[in-house]
C-alpha cells in the first residue's frame, strides 16, 4: 500500500484550503468609510471637486478643444469660424452659422461638463455638515458656489437643466427644472449664502485668492445670474460688493493684452480661473493636458501653412479657426481709435500683420519694400485664408511662452475677470436709470486707451463698450440672447464668408497686396444656416442625454 | 489515508452497483481469484461475469481480488476497459489468477476532454476536434487562424493581419458586450494560456473545440464562451530510436484585395462637385497631373521565412518530441517596421519510471520580437493614411524646393521634416491630414516590442490500481516582455506633428502558475462502463511591470540611436519624467467533478459540476463562489437490436445527443469593480499660481455596485452524428441555444450623474444556431480524395437590459457622421445604427433619408438598425486529393450576411480621398438614375455619410490555400538515407470574392469589440506565395 501514499498526500494537500490565497488587498485606496471625516478631508474633497471644476469646464474628457469656450464664443456677429476651407472643423462653424445638430460634440460635451463640476461639488457638501468647523464651513461654500456657477451656465444655455443638489446614484433620471429664472435665482441664493463662510482675496495681488473661490467670486456670480435673471437691482447689490471690496482692479492699459497669457495668471483683474499646472514633474498626459484648452491653441492661431511665416513671439503653427468680421473690427477701431491699447492687443491689420510683427527674415534686416516682397511673412499660398477679411485675430493668440512642450497652453482658464463685473454693474444700472455706474464704464473705457468715454449711461454705450471689451470671452451670445439681438444680429450668419488672399501669392505680383473673395458654400448647397427665432435661443439638450433620459424634455424648435 | 480512499472507492462501487440495481448472491459454489494485468499489477474495478447469467457478478477489490458464488461449470468473463476480455472455464478451480492482455488495437478515435480523453462514440457534448494534417504546412505562423474554416461554429476573427497580430477565437457566436470576456478558454496540454499565437500550427497534434455548455461546464467561470484543448505532438511508441524532421518554407507576400478608391480624376471630379475645389484652386496651388496610387507606392512584396527542426521517438517506456522553428515574417509595408520574428521551442517527454508512476512535461520556449505601423483611427495612421491621402500629391518632394510654404518654413526653422532616400515625405497641399502621409505615420517613431515566454507543464500520473489514474499537474507560464518607444520631434502639417521628444520604456513580467490534482477512475459492472473524475485545482497570476516615460523638448544627453533611453534624459527644467509600477495578482480555487456512464456502447450520460471561487480583485468575499452544472445524454442508435437489420454499407454509425449546462464569464471582471473605495490622494489641484507645488486630493473611484457577479451562460445544444456507406460519408449537425445573462454593462448614467461610467449586470444576450459538419472521402486504387464542408449559421441578438437603459452606444464613427454603434434589446450586439438611405431624388440629386417616424423631419429618432458585423452564416471548406506522390489541397472560408461600415469620407476634411464607388454612382446632371446624390447635395451631410449608404455587404468567400505537393518516392529518397521527403507550392489568401469596394474585407474592422466592420483602416490580409519542403530522416 506504499505506493498509494504519495498519491493520497498530494490529494490531501491540494484539497486543504486555498481559501485564504484569495483575499488580495487593492492598492491605491482606502476605505469610504474611513474617509469624509476631518478638516483635512474636507480641504481633500475640495480639491477633487476643483479638478472636476477643471475638468468639466477646460475641457470636458473625450473633446480635444475647449466646449465651454466654442458654445459661448462660436455663435456671434464678430468673429467668423474659419479654418482650411468650407467644410474644416464644421462642428465648430456649424456653432457660428447656426447650423449644428443635437449631436454637435461641443454641446453634448459642455453639457456633461458641468454636470462634472456639479458631481464633484455635491462630494464635498454632501459628506459634510456646517458647524462643526472653520474648514469644513469654508470647504462645503466654495464647493456650492463652483456648483452653482454650473448651474447657472446650463441654465443660460439650456433654460431648464435639472438643478442636480446632491450625489446621484447611477439609476437617477432627474427631469427639467422649473423655469430658466428659477435656476438663475437659486444659482445667486445659493452663492449668496455661501458668501459668508468663505475667505476673501486678501487683495489685489493675492495669486491664490484669484484661483479659488473666495467671497468675490461669489458675489461676481450672484450678480450674473440676478442679471441674467432680469433682477438688474438685485444683481446691482451682489455687484457693488465686488467692486466695494477693494481687492480688484483693472491692469493698466499697457498690459491690458497680458489677461490672456501667462503673465496675467492671477493678477489683479481675475475674479476667477482654474490654475494650470506648472509642474513639470506631472507628466503630460497625468492631468495637464487634460486641464488645458489644448488643440484650442492650434485652432484659434493664424492658419500658418498658407504664410510665409508667423510672428515670432506667438506659438507658430494653427489652424485659423477665427477671424474678426472686418464689421467688428472697423467698428472697433472707429470706437477706440487706432491705437487704442485695446485694439492693438485685440486685433491687427493685414497691413501691421506684414510690417509690424516679429518675423525670423527680420535677421536681414528689411527695408519696408524689402518686406513687401518678402515671401517669409504674409499670405505667400493663393488659396489665402478662409473665413478672413483682412483683420487678424491677436487677443487670444498663444503666445510662443505660453505653450508647453510646443503642443498645449500653460495660460490660466479664465472664468471672469473684473471688467465684466465691472460692465454688468454698468449695465444693471443703466437698465435701472442709475447713474452710480458711469464711472465704472468709464474706467474700462480709459483703461482701453479707448478715445470713446461716455458722458452719459446709456444701456447702448453699454452694449457696445461690452462688445469691444469683452470680445472672444464668452459674454456676447448670451447677451444678445438676453436683450433681445440675437435674431437681428445672428440671422445672416453663413450667407457669404470672405477669403482673404494676396495678389503675391494669386497673381505673383512680387508685392503683398492683400483682397477679399466672397463665397457662399451654404447657400449653394440649400443648407439652413442662421439663427432662427423660437429654436436657437437655447442649446438643444444632447441626443447622448435625451435618448436615456426620458424625463428630459427638449427645448422647443429642437 | 488509505482506509479514506478504499472507502472512496467502495462508495462509488455500491453507487455503481444501485445504478444496475443487482448485487451478486449466493449460488453453489465459491470461487475467488485475482486479476493482474501483464506486468502483475492488480487490476482493481475489473467486472467478472458469469457467462450465460448476467446477473451474476462482480467487481475486483482494491487489490484486484474478487470472490463469487458461481453455478458449478460455468465460465466466468472477465473485462476491463483498455483490456481483452477474457473467458476463463471454471472447472474445478476454485482459486484464479487471470492475466488481462491490454487491447493494443486502437478502435476508436479518442477526443481530449477537460480533465481526461473520450472515446469520440461516447461523447455526449458538441465537440469539434480539427487534427495536425488540418494543420500543417499552413503559411501562418499562429494557431488560432489556422483554426479558420476548420470547424463549424468557431470564427475566427482577424481585426487586423499585420505581422505578429493574432487571431481571435469565438465560439459560438457573442455572449458578451465587453472587449476582454469574448475569448474561449485556452487550455494546451492542460496549462491555461493567454494566448496561442506562441504556438507553431505544426507544432499540434490535435485541436478540440469544447462548444456546448456541458462540455465546457468542466471549467466553470472561465467557460462561458467554450474552451479550446490544444495538445501538442508527441512521439510515438513505434517510433524507436527516433526521427529527425525538418521543415522550410518560403513565402513572397503581396497586398492581396488592393482598395477602390478615387484616382486624380475621379477625385478633382468629385472635389469638384462637392463645391470645394475649382480649377482656379488647382492652379494656384500648382497641380502638375500627379495621380498617385498610395496602395500601390506603401505596400510591395515582402518575404516570410520558416524553418522547423525537430526530433521525435518512443518506446514502450517513453517518449520525446522537440522541436525548434524559427519565423521571421517581414509585412508589405516598405521598410522593415512591420516585422515579427519569432523562435519558439517546444519539448515534450514523457516516461514511465514504475509500472504505477508515469512523469512528463510539455514545455514550451518563446522568444519574439514585433514592429508594426498603426491602423484603426481615422487620427492619424498608416492605414487611415494609405486610404484617405489625395492622389494629386506625390509620394516625394525630391528636393527642398519643392515643399510647401509650411514645410519650406518649419525646415528653415529648423524642425525635422521626415523623408528617406528619394526625397522628403510629400505632404499635400491640397488636403490637411491626421495622417500627414503615410510614411510619415511609419517614421515618425520607433517602437518595439519583445518578449521571452516559458510554458510548461510537470505531470506525474499514478496508476496505483487499474483504471485508476491520479494525476497531479502543475502548469506554469513565465514571461517578460520590453517595449520601447522613441518619438523624436517631426512636422508634417499642422495636424500632424510633434515638438517634443517622448522615450517610454515598459518592463513587464510574471509568472502565472496552477496546481490540478484529479483522478479518474474508469470500471465496468457487466455492460454498464463508468468514468468518475474529481479534483481541483489552484491558480495564481503575478504581474509585476515597470513604465516609464520622459518627454521634453530637450529631454536627453545626445541624441545618436545609443542615446535613445532613459538612462540618458537629462534633468532640464522641462523634462518630464514618469514612472508607474505596482504588482498585480490574481487567484482562483475551483473543485470539480465528472460522472459518465455508458450502458453497453448504447447510452451515455455524463454529468459535471464546478464549483470556483475567485479573489477579491474580482468578486466580494461573500459572493466569490459559483458553481457550475451540467447535464449531458447520447444515445447510439446503431448499436440498438433493432437497428441491426440496417446495413453497414447503408448507414454506419447514428448517434443523437443532448445536452444542457451552465458556464460562467469571469474575464469581464477585474479591478475590484464592486468596492466602494476612495483613490486616496489621486487628484490634485495647485492653488498658487505663482507655486509649482500641487495639492492633493481624494475622491469615490467611481460608482461602486458591490452586487456584481460573472456573466453566466446557459446552454442546451442537441445534436446528431452519423456514418453512411460503409463510413465513407458522415454527417454531424449541431443546434444550440445559448443564452448569457447578467452581461456587465458599463453604461454611462445619464448626464446629470456627473459620472462617466457605471458598471451593472444587465444585460442578455442570446445566441442560437445551426452547426453543420459534412465529410466524404474514399479512394480508388491508388487515388484518394475527401471533400470537408463546415456551415455555422448564427443568430445573435440582445434579449434583455435593464429597463433603465433603453440602448447602450458604442463606437461612433469619425467626427461628423451621425452614427454609431449600439447594444438593444431586439438586435444583435452592437449592430450599426443610423438613418436608412432611400435613394436619391432623381429631380435634385439629393439624398433620400427614411423619415421613419413621420414626423415630417429627418433627425435622429429616424434612427434604425443599418447593419451588423456579425456574418449569418460562416463556412469552410477542404478539398483533399492525393495520388501516388501527388497531393493536393483547396481549402476556402468565408462569411456571408455581414455589413461593413466604410469610413473613409470626412464630413468635417472633405479634402480626404474616399471610395471611387461614391464618385462612379454620384448623381449628376447627365446621370440622373444614380443611386448615390450628387456630391454636392451630401459633401457634409452627416446624415447621409451616417446612413446606409454607407454600409457595404461584408460577405466574402476566400481562397486561404491552394497547395500542390509531392512526395519523392521512397526507394529514390531512402538511397540518402531520407525516409520522406516532400516538396509543395502554394496559393495562400490569394483570392478573394467580394462586393466590399474598400480594402480587404475580412480585417476591415475597428479592431475593437464594439464596432466590428467599422473599417477605419486595417492592415490587409496578404496574398501569400509559398514554397516548402518537408524532410524526415
């Protein structure tokens, strides 16, 4: 029977139990239960829902542009979406003419965004109750105050988005909110009682105070959605607390241009914009990229294939996604004058494009007639530049410093800066007959250089001086929208979209002279374009979220 | 421990002798004895019958001993499996010692089951066995594809035929909607694998497919989506002192289906009507008649080399078989970086040290190396690059005067503009690419990837008594693996660029190891043969890699290829470096079980059971165990009495079978997804923008649903097996139905969450189908043929989801298409979803879209199903013919009833090329009966380009082999001391039959799970010249 013990050993060991080989820790994590307990957790908490912040407003995941900045920005009267030609990028020129579906990506991405902001918000005000700390009361207000500012972005783009006030589960269908005023006003209610547990920027030159939210981010967002909202003396209040407050200020117009570069990240103008990260110990693809504009900077930058060369102090390569309308230009110019800080730091002639930029064949140093046939700078491929009129776009350009690893920009996501706050309180006054805003539009007209100053507040002084200042930043849709514009304004949008073209590269005249062509691609082909009143008012709820969501109901027209 | 296992075996032998429901009693006189077999060993379980009185019996003990009462004179029977029966007169004896002779005659084909081997007559389940002669002398070097065509309910998926990439295997349609649980099981010479690419086709003995639920039940939670039993070749006993083999083969490969796309013409045609080029355009952008072909100028003829050498013998005591090949496949992209090499190993031994102990090992040794160009994105890739690149560019700008503007700017500016030999990379200047241009995507990195594997498996086999084997096996894989990549900076156009330099290096290793302890115990009680098997086993899996990556513009300390590594970033301020690394394990515990019993070759039933339970990175502790039934009948008509009256020559063999069980899918889960958990200190913010530092934080990882549970199928499949005409003809037809429930369902909740995923168990998905396997063969004097014909035909489709989920989406196609893929209820998995193309208005040439709703309006609830990648039906079929020397084989598969998605046309870059087919069946004003619009009327129509006019019929029947072989006569050969030698040609994937106007249709897919037929660029199938040589000495 010798023989059989091996065999019954081994059976024997092989049938014991293995039971406990199976219990394998995870790595990377701790327990829920051991979390959302201290301050400390809470500030942890907090800067998870500041990174969703980042996330779902820079640049929501799978969308390598910006979809905040395309819905607010595309659809305008001064710009044209332009890029290589008819067809390019037309998700994004289909925002400009009005033509985008409900499966546009920019607004099915935005949407899902700030319901991101919302998610990681509702984290930090969920776990944690008011009262039991300093930290804590702080934490849970700045969280409410990111979620509200969500809320109320969705509410002027979609009217009635769900008001989402705690974590959901993933089975939750929440329907429409009661009215796009409701939000509004719950949006300032709740940045309203946030307010008073939060830190205030310890002044105008507190860095940090302009890359969180602080009282007068707060105050600034009530005051918009009041605004918004129509309860112009409400917002009034909210306003003048920012302004009262002392810890903003307008740069000089010198450096008006640096709000948008890295230079500006956090300087006295900023009420708020997500930090970049400067680390470069954080690889790339670890967060960075994820938190930037990204290809945003190669689209919104002058289409270089078709120069000789670009100016170089900007990030070189683009794709020349904008262009100013030759309207907007010459309006502004008319407004400011031509050497306005404003309009130089805004936009260029084709003509300053040639002459006055930067250029590598600078090292021979040119002549102006040398430049005038220099194929190193200027239009040099007789295609020209599509959805361009002969003005270029220089406000939002990267410059080459703001770009890291030649691929992404380190430039802060600005959410708003002073001077809006500044021309909202203008206009909220000028909508109440209240004279106390004059000054405050005379200070962003005197800091522009500009030769226009307004001795009277008038709401269309107002208007316009927002149209110029705030051009390319997100406020001109939705402000034609809320006065009322938007069909006079928007309804021609993609009949004819010019080319701009030189006679050096079209008619090898061996001098740059620059001339538009017109074209009229979606009138050709019998494509509806142009806002239409009672659809485009308000995005459409995304096709991704409707087609789950059957509590859901669609804006009307869509 | 012995008292423990002789009652172990006395229980089963009273729960044998129930089954029969009579014991042995009392007659005139007492008997005993002992059976031994040849060499004295007992033979314990042997039945000993009395002959003429069957009811009187018995089984011999533990130590082959027997005692009975038997009426004086009669003989006695005694029997035992894998032994002559013997018949012994009793006489006047009444102590006997009987000798069994073992039944060296092989009578039947044995098929490997899990866990042990079947007589094929006795096998109850749907197994599909494919032996080496189906195997070798194939062009491919990976067995799972040369598994295609070979037997009936196995596809064989190729998303990509690149050198190195490996087929997929799936059996019996699609249980599931994730990526990773599509897979059968893999099992070779009973170690688990991951994969069988490592395996040389020649190096198998035999393939057997375990397709129904209760032939694959024996594994459980790894079964769900069957199980394929690889056994690789060994020596054989008659063999002697050994045989020397070697093998060469040499192909010459070249594109085989070449793609249908716009020439220069074609395309200013269509650009033309389209509304985006004019004449006036082409000239200013100085179109000099370039028409380049890009397929033609990327793709050339490439050689593939293979050598085997091998050795194999035997005795009664051992044998061995060792063989070494060495592959080295170069793809038909120009250049060398599509490349495998491989040089593989394998050894195999087995000998038996006691008459009671055999001990072996199957061991197998890999070493590869791969280099491939990129496909399946339209952002950017070779593939996507060959088909989509203008024809009015040239492949070259010879010299720099030729660039463009851009290229002439970003050269002076110093960056690296890609070329070779013949010029720089012509990048167009009528259309900006993803892609740039095809070489462009091939050169601008270096990347490999390579690997050491070690398979092997130790055995002992303990045969203490007859019919009685314990086995105790232990498997293990080893394997490393290093990949590398360089990625210079480089500019081709805007969107295709670089300006940083990336150099990642991944580390990857682990061993993977598996204990199995079972036995099986086969006796005979009068005409009832029964089989137990029992055991376990115990996995484990560890993983340990090392990834790390520096980026920087300025990231090394030189840049010559010696420098090209980690080791020699340098730390400026803008080098960027990652490391990521943490160990992995994983572990599972299973016990299983298996009854057959056969009554007098006439019935079979068999039943197994599993139970496995799996770790905590898979399931919570209180929910990790499952366990797994089956039940399994057949029945062998022909052996019935009543059957005897038909002739042999008229109908040989009739099996009907049946069969029922349970398997799990344990591969969809991985990663804890059940636990609620915070990533600690996972996110961050930097608070300070003047401050490079960060602060962290901790959020949920995700959704957490701690009631998650394997995907569990359950399976009833009946079939019948039948011989005509003396067996020259036979017949196997399967029906299945196969319905898997509790499908893992990422769904994205909706929007409002503010959460990408979820994962829940929602779904079901059913998939039922006909199998059909058909054989003739027969022979006239010295010519012999055989025609083998296999048919599957498949019907898949989504049964239930949780009702809050009305439709999952999958892949969408490119930017701009209103399209996607979609799982929902009613519908296979992820079939295609988008308008349905009407035609076109004659009158306008516009398209016409169903307004499936009607509501007067074409958006997206005109939504319907447009096709499916899923094939109706999959067939293969071998013509054998040979005569004297001469053999030869023609050996087809094909698809029919499936759709591809060709996604060539951009809506958003109408400067891509796209297929000619739009351009020759465009609408125009003098060709109003077309049935595509006009070009200009859909130029950037997403609807159009997202309906089903895009859709193409994916059937397509190819030619894998045409093989023409002699045999050099013996007597010539055995002169140099050959005794075989054997030299062959052959037409490999060399014609395919096919409506797809794309490239080849059978990797035309996305290479995802979710979107199969997307055709986003794949590496084509290559036709393949072979010659060969087999030599045996």
């Amino acid at each position: 029977m010798k023989k059989y013990i091996i065999p019954i050993l081994l059976l024997t060991l092989g049938l014991s139990s293995c039971e406990k080989l199976l219990e394998i820790d995870q790595k990377g994590v701790i327990s829920t239960d051991s979390f959302y307990q201290t301050d400390a957790d809470a500030e942890s908490a907090l800067v998870a829902a500041y990174e969703n912040a980042s996330y779902g407003l820079v640049r929501h995941n799978d969308y390598i542009y910006s979809p905040y900045n395309a819905l607010l920005t595309y659809p305008s009267d001064d710009i044209y979406a332009a890029g290589a030609f008819y067809g390019d990028n037309d998700f994004l020129a289909a925002l400009t003419e009005f033509r985008y579906d409900i499966n546009n990506q920019a607004i099915s991405n935005q949407y899902k965004g700030f319901y991101k902001v919302i998610y990681g918000a509702n984290l930090v005000i969920d776990n944690f109750e008011y009262g039991t700390s300093a930290v804590k009361d702080r934490c849970i207000s700045e969280a409410r105050v990111l979620r509200a500012f969500s809320h109320m972005m969705l509410a002027i783009l979609w009217g009635t988005p769900p008001i989402v006030d705690h974590v959901l589960t993933g089975a939750d269908r929440p329907g429409n909110s009661e009215s796009q005023e409701a939000v509004l006003r719950w949006c300032a209610q709740e940045c309203i009682d946030a307010a008073k547990y939060l830190d205030e920027r310890q002044s105008t030159g507190d860095k940090p105070g302009a890359v969180k939210i602080t009282k007068g981010a707060a105050y600034a967002f009530a005051g918009k959605a009041l605004m918004f909202a129509k309860d112009y003396s409400a917002a009034k209040t909210e306003l003048k607390k920012v302004i009262s407050s002392g810890k903003y200020a307008l740069v000089p117009g010198n450096r008006i241009g640096e709000n948008f570069h890295v230079p500006g990240d956090g300087n006295e103008e900023k009420i708020f914009e997500l930090n970049h990260v400067y680390n470069s110990n954080i690889g790339t693809w670890s967060g960075r990229i994820q938190r930037s504009t990204w290809m945003q900077i190669n689209l919104w930058n002058w289409r270089a294939d078709r120069l000789g060369g670009t100016p170089t102090h900007l990030f070189g390569g683009g794709w020349g996604m904008i262009h100013p309308t030759a309207a907007f230009a010459e309006a502004l110019i008319a407004n400011d004058g031509l050497d306005s800080y404003r309009r130089k730091a805004w936009l260029l002639t084709y003509d300053e494009v040639l002459y006055d930029m930067p250029y590598l064949s600078d090292s021979d140093n040119p002549t102006r007639e040398d430049k005038e046939k220099d194929p190193r700078r200027g239009i040099v491929e007789p295609v020209g530049l599509y959805g361009c009129e002969g003005y270029f776009h220089l406000k939002m350009i990267a410059h080459a410093d703001d770009v890291i690893q030649g691929s992404y920009s380190d430039v802060n996501f600005l959410i708003m800066r002073y001077a809006e706050v500044l021309l909202m309180y203008a206009e909220c006054c000028a909508q109440t007959n209240d004279n106390d805003g004059l000054q405050y539009l005379n200070m962003v007209q005197q800091r522009a250089g500009s030769q226009t100053i307004s001795t009277a507040l008038t709401l269309d002084a107002v208007k316009k001086e927002k149209q110029f200042e705030m051009w390319m930043e997100g406020c001109r849709f939705i402000d034609l929208l809320r006065w009322g514009e938007a069909a006079a304004k928007l309804a021609s949008n993609g009949d004819s979209i010019p080319t701009f073209k030189d006679k050096f590269a079209t008619e090898s005249s061996g001098k740059h002279e620059g001339f538009v062509d017109w074209s009229a691609s979606n009138v050709n082909q019998g494509k509806e374009h142009g806002f239409k009143t009672g659809k485009h008012e308000l995005y459409p709820f995304p096709f991704s979220e409707i087609s789950i969501n059957e509590n859901i109901v669609q804006n009307p027209g869509w | 421990m012995t008292k423990q296992l002789l009652f172990v075996v006395k229980i089963v032998l009273i729960f044998a002798a129930c089954l029969t429901g009579i014991n042995s009693y009392a007659q005139s006189r007492a008997v005993s004895g002992k059976v031994i077999d040849a060499s004295g060993a007992p033979i314990a379980g042997a039945s000993v019958i009395v002959v003429g009185n069957e009811s009187i019996y018995t089984v011999t003990d533990l130590d082959g001993n027997f005692a009975l009462e038997v009426p004086a004179g009669a003989n006695l029977n005694v029997s035992f499996i894998g032994y002559q029966q013997q018949v012994v007169p009793i006489g006047n004896r009444t102590v006997f010692e009987i000798t069994l002779i073992e039944d060296t005659e092989v009578l039947e084909e044995v098929v490997v089951v899990g866990y042990g081997v079947q007589r094929k007559s006795d096998v109850t389940g749907s197994v599909s066995s494919v032996k080496a002669e189906d195997l070798t002398n194939r062009s491919t070097s990976d067995a799972a594809n040369a598994l295609q065509g070979k037997a009936a309910g196995v596809q064989i998926l190729n998303y990509s035929a690149a050198p190195g990439a490996g087929s997929q295997i799936r059996v019996r349609g699609y249980s599931s909607n994730s990526s990773s649980g599509l897979g059968p099981l893999l099992i070779v010479d009973g170690l688990q694998v991951d994969n069988i690419q490592y395996l040389d086709p020649q190096m198998i003995e035999s393939m057997e497919v375990l397709k129904d639920a209760a032939s694959a039940a024996i594994y459980g939670a790894q079964a769900g989506n069957g199980v394929v039993l690889i056994t690789t070749k060994t020596g054989k006993k008659e063999m002697g002192a050994g045989q020397v083999f070697y093998n060469f083969q040499n192909v010459w490969n070249s594109l085989g289906k070449a793609p249908e796309i716009m020439n220069a013409a074609q395309y200013i045609d269509y650009k033309i009507a389209e509304g985006v080029l004019t004449q006036q355009r082409l000239n200013e952008l100085g179109y000099d008649g370039t028409d380049t072909n890009w397929a033609k100028e990327v793709f050339t003829t490439s050689l593939t080399k293979r050598h085997t050498v091998g050795f194999m013998g035997g005795n009664n005591r051992g044998q061995y078989y060792t063989a070494l090949s060495y592959v080295n496949d170069d793809g038909i992209v120009k250049g060398d970086k599509d490349v495998y090499e491989r040089l593989s190993a394998q050894i195999n031994a087995d000998y038996k040290i006691k008459d009671w102990l055999t001990v072996g090992t199957n061991t197998s040794i890999e070493k590869w190396k791969t280099r491939s160009v990129s496909q399946h994105t339209e952002y950017g890739s070779f593939m996507m690059g060959t088909l989509t690149q203008d024809p009015l560019t040239p492949v070259y700008f010879p010299t720099y005067n030729d660039l463009t503007q851009d290229l002439k700017n970003h050269y002076d500016a110093g960056d690296n503009i890609l070329g070779d030999e013949n010029g720089f990379y012509a990048v167009s200047r009528y259309a900006e690419t993803d892609s740039g241009h095809p070489f462009v995507q091939r050169d601008k990195e270096d990347v490999e990837n390579q690997g050491i594997s070690i398979r092997g498996t130790l055995f002992a086999n303990l045969t203490p008594i007859k019919g009685l084997t314990i086995t105790s096996r232990f498997g293990y894989r080893i394997y490393q693996s290093y990949y590398t990549r360089y990625a210079p900076p480089y500019y081709a156009n805007s969107m295709a660029y670089k300006t940083n330099y990336d150099i990642q290096a991944r580390a990857n290793h682990g061993y993977y190891y598996q204990w199995e302890n079972f036995a099986n115990y086969s006796f005979n009680v009068q005409k009832n043969t029964f089989t137990l098997m029992g055991g376990m086993s115990y996995i484990q899996n560890n993983s340990f890699g090392v990834d790390g990556t520096g980026s920087g513009p300025d990231p090394l300390q030189g840049y010559a290829p010696n420098f090209r590594y980690l080791s020699y970033l340098n730390n400026n301020p803008e080098t960027s470096k990652n490391v990521t690394s943490s160990p992995g394990v994983s572990a599972n515990l299973s016990y299983f079980g298996r009854i057959h019993w056969n009554y007098a070759d006439k019935y079979n039933i068999q039943v197994n059971f599993r139970a496995d339970a799996y770790d905590s990175s898979k399931l919570p502790i209180d929910a990790r165990w499952g366990y797994f039934p089956s039940v399994s009948a057949g029945w062998v008509l022909t052996n019935e009495s009543f059957m005897q009256g038909i002739s042999k020559e008229a109908l040989s063999f009739l099996k009907i079978r049946g069969s029922w069980g349970v398997n799990g899918n344990i591969a969809v889960l991985s990663n804890y997804p059940y636990a609620t958990t915070i990533s600690y200190n996972a996110n961050y913010y930097q608070f300070d923008p003047a401050s490079p530092n960060v602060s962290y934080g901790s959020s949920p990882s995700g959704l957490a649903n701690p009631n998650l549970t394997w995907e569990t199928s359950v399976q009833w499949n009946v079939g019948l097996e039948a011989r005509f005409l003396n067996d020259r003809l036979s017949l196997g037809v399967d029906y299945y139905e196969k319905t898997t429930k509790d499908l893992l369902v990422s769904i994205s909740p909706v929007a409002e969450v503010g959460v990408g995923s979820s994962t829940i168990n929602a779904g079901e998905v059913e998939n039922k189908g006909v199998e059909l396997e058909l054989e003739w063969k027969d022979s006239r004097g010295d010519f012999s043929y055989s025609v083998n014909a296999n048919m599957a035909y498949l019907n898949n489709k989504v049964t239930f989801l949780d009702p809050t989920i009305s439709r999952i989406t999958g892949m969408s196609a490119p930017q701009g298409y209103e399209t996607f893929s979609a799982f929902e209820v009613g519908y296979p998995v992820w079939y295609m979803r988008g308008y349905q193309y009407e035609g076109v208005d004659s009158a306008t040439g516009k398209p016409i879209i169903a307004d499936l709703n009607g509501d007067g309006q074409i958006n997206n609830l005109d939504h319907t199903m447009i096709g499916c990648g899923i094939p109706d039906l999959t067939y293969g079929l071998t013509i054998k013919l040979a005569w004297k020397g001469i053999d030869f084989t023609l050996f087809g598969t094909g698809t029919y009833g499936n759709e591809i998605f060709a996604i060539h046309h951009r809506t958003d870059r109408l400067f891509y090329n796209s297929l000619e087919y739009f351009h020759k069946n465009a609408w125009t004003e003098s060709n109003k009966n077309a049935s595509m619009p006009s070009a200009i009327s859909v130029a950037t129509d997403a609807q159009f380009w997202g309906s089903s006019a895009s859709i193409f019929d994916g059937s397509y029947f190819k030619i894998k082999q045409i093989q023409l072989g002699y045999t050099l006569p013996r007597n010539w050969t055995k002169k140099i001391l050959v005794s075989n030698l054997r030299i062959y040609a052959s037409l490999d994937d060399y014609f395919t039959f096919s409506k797809y106007p794309g490239m080849d249709p059978e990797t035309a897919h996305s290479g995802a799970a979710n979107s199969m037929g997307y055709d986003k660029g794949s590496y084509p199938t290559r036709k393949k010249a072979v010659i060969g040589i087999n030599i045996a000495f």
